[in-house]
C-alpha cells in the first residue's frame, strides 16, 4: 500500500465489490469507500457509482484470454 499511496488522490471514491480487501486499502490510505455487492443489492449506488465497466472488462478479458492454453 505504501506505493500506491502517493499515486491515491485523497479525494478519490474507490467504488468496488464488497471483497475486504478493497476495505482495508481504503481505510489504508484515508480514502472514501463504495462497496456494492452485486450479487445481492443494486449494481448502482446514487446514480453515480457502479462497478458493471470494471466486471464487463474482465469478463471480456477473461474470454479473449481462454483461447491460449
């Protein structure tokens, strides 16, 4: 954490699922915290913050990277 905490703009949100490791980076580096767990509740929270480009993209590179062995 100490790496990337100069790279964190103290007014930053981190918007993620609810894994506790985001959390825990979050109460690291003193900054806010969105956690939305999208197997239960909303996938937006107050309009703004989500996490569906995040999990597209993954799954998105999740399936280009199948095709190599």
């Amino acid at each position: 954490m100490a790496v990337l905490r100069p790279l964190v703009n103290q007014e930053a949100i981190l918007c993620s699922d609810s894994a506790g490791v985001y959390a825990a980076f979050a109460r690291a580096t003193r900054i806010a915290h969105r956690a939305l767990n999208s197997q239960r509740g909303p996938h937006v929270a107050d309009g703004a913050f989500h996490i569906q480009n995040v999990s597209a993209y993954d799954s998105r590179l999740k399936g280009w990277m199948r095709r190599f062995p």
